[in-house]
C-alpha cells in the first residue's frame, strides 16, 4: 500500500509541530518500553496503517498516526515516548474502531489490529501483553458494517505464466471457494471485470512484496494484462509455488489428492487457490476461516458475456452515472433476503447453458406463479430470516457477537417452518427444502436458551448468558447480587448514621466505590471514614469495610464475565463446527428467494414462460424491454417481435427466420431499445426467468455481444471510432452461429464512404461466415441491398408517421427498410435554430443529387459495381 504521507520529510528537524512523525528516525533505545514494542509490531508490517490498543483507545504513532488524522479528519496531537521525545499521535475509542478502519479500507488501506489480549490489572506493573489479531484489507473484510448486503466481496488471486493463467476467488464472508485454470490473457481480463473483487492477489519477486495497490496506482511489478481498476496486494512467489500451494490445499482440506476439487490437472489454479489460503491465514490471525469446498469451473459452462456488453446491456448498472436504479437487476430484483439479493447478481453475471438447469428454475417459477398462497407465505416467511452465509461466516471465523448468534438461532428456527411450506411442492428447488437437519432446530433452540433475548454487542463484560444454564454461574450471579444490594443499601444506613441526608455513594474506574459529604458537612464525618479525595465542594471517603466489599464484588464480576465469556466461546464454536452445513442450506435458501422474487416480478409484470429449445432459433412475439417497461406508465410501451435464427437442418423450415436483420429507422425512434431488448429477454430466459413477452421460443446462446454507443478511451489515446473498431473487432473474431451479436451505428466514427464499407463488410462476414443471430441497427440505408443478395438477411425498420409539420415516432418495428433517418428533424425537436434546419435541408438535398452511391443503388446496381 502506497501512503499519500512522505515519512521521509517529517523528521523531528523539519516537523513544524515539533514532534517526531516517522519511527525509522528514532533511537529505538530511548524510546519507552510500550513504543518499542508498537515500532517492532510497525515493521513487521510497513506498508499497513497500526491501530494499536491502549486502554480505552485504538491509538496511532508517527507516520500512522499523520495517515488517520488526514484521511478521517482526526486531531493529530504527541505523546511522550521516553527519552526519545513526543512522538505524533492519533487515535479513535476502541468499541468505534469497526467503523474507523472501514472508512481507511474504503480508501484503499490495509489496517492491522494490535489488541490487549490480557487484562491490565493481570499485568502487575508490566507491559500489557498485545498481538496482532486481524489484519484487514479489501477482500478479508467479515464484520457486517464493512460489507455490502446485496453483493459479494470477492478476495481474487491470479497467477500467469505466458498465455496462461489460473484464478481462484472466494468471499469469506460468504464461505465461497472457486478456482479456475485458461489460456487466453482477454479471457482473465473479462473474468476479473465480472467478478469485480474488492482486492486481487498478486505473486511477483519485487521487493514491495506486501504492498497494496489501489485502483489506477501504476507499479513496474504488476503484470501490464491486469486491468488497472482493481486493488492489487503484490505478495511473494513461494506460497504460490505448486508444491506449497496443493500442500495447503489438501492440508485445509483434509484430503489425499485435488481429484475430487476437478482441479488436479490445473497447476495454475492451484498455484493461484493455494496462495489465496496462504492470504488468509496470514491475516485472519484468530481464527479459522471457514471456507466450502474448493469447486472448480471453465468459462464455457456459462453463457459469456463480456464487460461491454455488461455495461451497454446496464445489468448491474448504468451506463450513465453507474447506478442501480435503472439497471436489470434494479429492474428484476424482488427478493427478501441479502443472500438472496447476491444470488440474483451472480445469476445474471454468469447466465446457464444447460437446458436442464434453466428448466429446472422455470419448474420452480412456475409453480410459485400458480400457487398463490405458497408464494406470499413464502417470501412473508423469507423475509424474517437474516444474512445466514455470513452470520455463519462471522461465527466460524470466531468475530460473531452474541447479536450475532441470536439472529442465526431466529433464522435456524424458521427453516422447519419452510420446511411444512413446501412439503407438497413439486419442483425441484421447493423439493431441496422439504428436509432440514434435525440438528439446526436443536442448535437453534440451544442457542435461544443460551443467549439473553437482547444480547449486548461487546461479549467480553458479560449479560450475555441466561440464569439457568451453568450452575457455577448462577451462584457467582447470587454473590454479585448480594454485594450489590448491600452496596445499594449502603446509602441509605449511612444517611441514618450520619445524619447527612445528602449523603452519596458512588463508583468510578480510578477510585473504585466511596462515600461523597458536602465540605459543609464534613464535621460530620465518622472517625472511621478514610478521606481518599477532596474536591471543590465535597469529600470522599472510603470505609475498610467497603473497600473489602468493593474488592469482593470486582473480583466476582470479572470472574462471571470470565465465565460468561468462555460459555459463549463453546457456543459460537459449536455453530462453527456445523458451518459447510449451515451455508449449503443457505445457498438453497438463497435459491428459492431470487425464485419467489421472479415468480412476483411474473405475476405483476405479465411475464411468460419462455420455451427453451435446441437449435438456433429467438422467436419473441410481443417483446418488451424490462426496464424501460418499468420506468413508462402502464400501458405506454410499444411491444416488439423479433425472429431469427436460420434453419438448416430441417427442410420445411429453412428459411423461416433470417440469420441476420439489417435495422434502419429514424434516431430517437427506438432501435437502441429495441436491440438491448432482444438481449436482455435472451440474458433473462438464460437465468431460468420468465421474460417479457407475448410468446417465446428462444434457443440457448454461448456469447452475447453488443456493439452500442459512443466511447472514448482517453486513457490510452484511443478515439471513439478507435474503440469502435476494437470492440467490433473482438466481436468478430470470438463469435460463433450459436451468438448474439446487437450492433448500433458500426462505421460511423469516420468519413460516409469508409464507414459505409466497413459496415457492409461486417455485416456480409457476420452473416455469411459466423452466421451468427444478429441485429445490425444502422443510418446506411445502403445495407438494405444485402437482403436482396443473402437469403438470410432481413430488413425491418421502426416506422414513423409523417404528419406536415412533423414526424410522430410510432416506436413499432416492421418488415421493410427505411430510405430516411430524420435526422434534421430530430435536431429541430432537440431545439436548433430554425435557420440552422433550414440550411441543412438544402445541403441535404445537394448532397442527395449529386452523392454517386445514392444514384448507383437506385438504379439496381450493388456496391462492387458502382
């Protein structure tokens, strides 16, 4: 990690402030014996911010310390450190730390953790003994506060060797674990922007080994195929070397061999999978991480779709300022949980190819669409029960709070209740709920019999336990109680003793109990009263008998705490040991949610069935595009049909459907709309959804492609027409017959001629040698010759209505191909100068006398011979 703060120039001599803010410029000799200890802890991890425990306060020292006080807007103040002078210094309270450190991962910080991990008062005049118990950088975060709900938090780790590559990626919080092994460096590039993890491990030899990178930061040491968007940590080559790396594996996992992960024969997604455990040992220092099963995938079992078309598509966001609200998942997502909120992101990010599957979620969809009752009890039931993945997580990983373990035993207790919901369903993801172990009722019912019904949030200074559950507690409950009326009953004896009625007794950490006289009354004071303080307006007074009570009752609260705290350890151990079980019910759990939220989204959006089929065939009667639908009044959306796909195979109905559609129509109009609509309703059915149509006979797609907009890539010198090219480029090199290809506007970055070519070029390659389905939308009017050359390319436009002073956008799209694009009257509706439409109506008309190409088509001649 590269701090903004140069240690280098803050030296005590050239510090304004006075005070040392850099622990490399110290004698480490004079300095206390407490801040020895925090620089040797310091060095072990340079390139990290310390937040280091004392007393009540997480503190900061030197560099660290300038670095909290910039980045969170703290008072940076010294301390003395010994001989060796004041040393700067900031610091945040010890129950806020959470939120602190969240904000310095936020901006791109790793943040170590130095705790007491002994009481003070056990310390008996030595240093208080601290150790590093977390370290937390982007992608190792489990703590609720430091998540988003509704997405996971992906730890990536690659390893690359020439065109070859292995990934591994997992979510702590979530316990998923997933590796995978290619050989083509575009393919990681795309798998990264998918997964979009919050921090990405990298093996090199370079000497920052442990820094971190944040998003855009350059380093000579990071290989130039990694996109510069991500948090890089940059770590050493050994623990990613094969022989460690499967050693790890099968030692986390208890196995003989990597044949059951699938990945025995993938040296670089074990090298990468291996090295990713590695991490999180080395930062999850007080405990475990309880991770599923290593699972291991190839890129072909799913529908790919690159970050391009992600992004023209707005599936998870938009284009124009990157929000949720407008996206398709915005637009899709009705479920009720946050595991299930995740579930649906990773659905649309990695879409099925197998029929079977996809069948299997409409069985469901349609089940709940049917059965009315089953889904409103369902999703009212859903909604009671809480993040399960990642309260198991937290339990696991030994961070769970009694809240914590509170909020899993609620949720435990519902799943028999889901259980008798489902138990006469039919489909196959309500069947995978009708059992549930046994033991999550009776671990849920121990845990609620454990656990006080509104647990507080620290665990270490008790009220967690209930009365009745350890007798050993319950008697040092009886004592503290005891000690506790007597020191309430105190007051009162005194006030009649003494005869002072303003008598008080009171308690603070430094003085422990005493007895507080106004100084008016202190002739009143019993000999046996010992003055231990004296104030503005009172004295305090301490009596042997109190102290010997006060003694009494601090030693039993802290022995019960004790206690208390070792009950709830056994506890939150005990749901660590069941948590691979917990999570699979959780994932199932996660399932029927985005199900129930589709079979709502059905039922209220008028969504149908869509028939999946073999072949090459997209048959959409009555199409509509899901968002667009949902931000329009009901009923204003103009519904579309669209058929391709080209039939080879059987005789009869060769021909029926074109293979490519030359698109013309006016701007504005809605071909754009319509494009992304045939995409996302091909995305959806993929998932299992049901889709916005009147009918739909769709075949599955191994790559979705578009083509779409405008855009600069200033970064790398790159023009629009540039990137244009770039992207129609790799379309055409990776698509295949089973494709979708959505292109808009192809050759309109340069001069008419050149863009023309290129656009029938492409079109003509598109559809004689990929023979992909494709939607090609242009303003060549020219292309619609092609129709009349390739027998399976097809013109249709979106028509319009001509009226005397103006066009009305009719937004329908229908066989024929336009002659006009109106562009001059979209500038006029936009708000040019009347004289400006005027004078681009005459150019307009030259431009059409006299253009060659335009006389040469409409008298039948193609374009090889004009």
């Amino acid at each position: 990690m590269t701090a903004s703060y140069d240690p280098s120039n803050s030296s005590k001599s050239s510090n304004p402030h006075g005070f040392i803010a850099d622990h490399r410029a110290v004698d480490r000799g004079k300095l206390s014996q407490m801040y020895q200890h925090y620089v040797e802890t310091k060095d072990k991890y340079p390139h990290a911010v310390l937040l280091y425990r004392v007393g009540d306060f997480f503190e900061c020292y030197f560099q660290d310390a300038v670095i909290l006080a910039e980045e969170l807007e703290l008072v940076l103040t010294s301390k003395q450190a010994g001989e060796q002078g004041r040393v700067a210094m900031s610091g945040v309270p010890h129950h806020s730390w959470e939120r602190h450190a969240t904000l310095l991962v936020e901006k791109g910080y790793a943040v170590v953790i130095c705790d007491q991990v002994e009481d003070a008062a056990e310390a008996a005049g030595r240093l208080v003994r601290r150790e590093v118990t977390r370290v937390l950088t982007p992608g190792t975060l489990l703590e609720d506060g430091m998540l988003k709900a509704s997405r996971n938090n992906y730890l990536a780790a690659v390893v690359i060797a020439g065109e070859h590559w292995g990934l591994a990626y997992a979510d702590i919080s979530t316990g998923e674990f997933v590796t995978t092994q290619e050989s083509n460096l575009e393919h990681l590039q795309q798998e990264l922007m998918r997964l979009q993890p919050a921090e990405v491990l990298v093996p090199t030899n370079a000497p920052d080994l442990g820094s971190l990178l944040r998003p855009g930061e350059k380093s000579p040491n990071l290989p130039e195929c990694l996109p510069p968007n991500f948090c890089y940590s940059l770590r050493s080559q050994i623990p990613f070397a094969q022989g460690e790396a499967r050693s790890k594996l099968l030692q986390v996992f208890k196995l003989r061999s990597l044949e059951g992960l699938g990945c025995e024969h993938l040296p670089l997604a074990v090298r990468a999978a291996g090295g990713l455990l590695e991490y999180l040992e080395d930062t999850q220092k007080s405990g475990s991480i309880p991770l599923q099963p290593l699972r291991t995938y190839t890129l072909t079992d799913f529908l790919i779709v690159d970050h391009q078309t992600r992004r023209n598509l707005e599936i998870t966001q938009t284009v124009r300022d990157g929000s949720f609200h407008g996206s398709l998942l915005w637009a899709l997502d009705r479920t009720s949980t946050s595991m299930g909120s995740r579930a649906l992101r990773r659905w649309l990010l990695q879409p099925l190819l197998d029929i079977k599957g996809i069948r299997a979620r409409q069985d469901t969809i349609q089940e709940l669409v049917e059965n009315t009752p089953l889904r409103h009890d369902l999703r009212h039931l859903l909604r009671q029960i809480y993040d399960l993945e990642r309260l198991t997580g937290r339990a696991g990983s030994g961070t769970a709070n009694a809240r914590d373990l509170a909020a899993l035993a609620d949720s435990l207790g519902k799943l028999p209740e889901l259980a008798y919901l489902v138990a006469e369903a039919n489909s196959p993801f309500l069947k995978a709920m009708q059992k549930v172990p046994p033991f999550m009722e009776e671990l849920a019912a121990k845990i609620k019999a454990h656990i006080v019904e509104s647990p507080p949030i620290l665990i270490k200074e008790g009220g967690l336990i209930r009365s009745g559950i350890n007798p050993q507690l319950d008697e040092r409950r009886i004592l503290v109680e005891e000690d506790q009326r007597w020191i309430a009953n105190l007051e009162v004896d005194e006030r009649s003793r003494t005869g002072v009625p303003t008598l008080k007794v009171g308690f603070n950490k430094t003085f422990g109990y005493y007895i507080s006289i106004s100084r008016a009354k202190a002739d009143q004071v019993p000999t046996n009263y010992i003055r231990k303080q004296t104030l503005t307006n009172e004295e305090r007074y301490i009596t042997p008998e109190l102290k010997e009570r006060e003694a009494r009752i601090l030693s039993a609260r802290d022995d019960l705490n004790k206690l208390e705290y070792e009950i709830f350890l056994a506890l939150r151990e005990e749901v660590s040991k069941h948590a691979e079980t917990i999570r699979n019910i959780s994932r199932a759990v996660a399932a029927v949610d985005v199900l129930c939220g589709l079979a709502e989204l059905a039922v209220y959006q008028g969504y149908i069935r869509p028939e999946i089929v073999e072949g090459r065939s997209i048959n959409i009667t009555d199409g509509r595009h899901p968002v667009v639908e949902q931000s329009l009044p009901a009923g204003f959306f103009v519904p579309n049909s669209t058929n391709l796909g080209w039939q080879e195979t059987a005789e009869e109905t060769k021909g029926r459907s074109p293979d490519l559609i030359i698109l013309t129509g006016p701007n504005a109009s809605g071909k754009s709309c319509y494009l992304r609509q045939v995409g996302l309703i091909q995305l959806m059915a993929q998932i299992g959804s049901f889709v916005p149509v009147k009918y739909a006979n769709l075949a599955v797609c191994d790559r979705i492609f578009t083509r779409v907009g405008a855009v600069d890539d200033l970064a790398t010198g790159q023009s629009t027409f540039m990137v244009e090219m770039n992207e129609t480029a790799n379309i055409l090199n990776h698509a295949t017959a089973k494709s979708l290809v959505l292109l808009d506007e192809i050759g309109r970055g340069t001069a008419t001629f050149d863009g023309l070519s290129i656009a029938w070029a492409v079109a003509e390659y598109l559809a004689t040698e990929i023979k992909s389905r494709t939607i090609f939308a242009t303003h060549y009017h020219e292309l619609n010759e092609l129709a009349g050359i390739l027998e399976n390319v097809a013109n249709y436009q979106v028509t319009v209505k001509e009226m005397p002073d103006k066009i009305i956008f009719l937004h329908q799209v229908q066989p024929g191909g336009a002659d006009k694009s109106y562009g001059i009257e979209a500038g006029r509706l936009a708000g040019l100068p009347a004289s400006v439409i005027h004078r681009a109506r005459q150019v307009m008309g030259q431009i059409e006398k006299h253009s060659k190409i335009a006389v040469g088509l409409r008298h039948g001649l193609n374009v090889d011979e004009i």
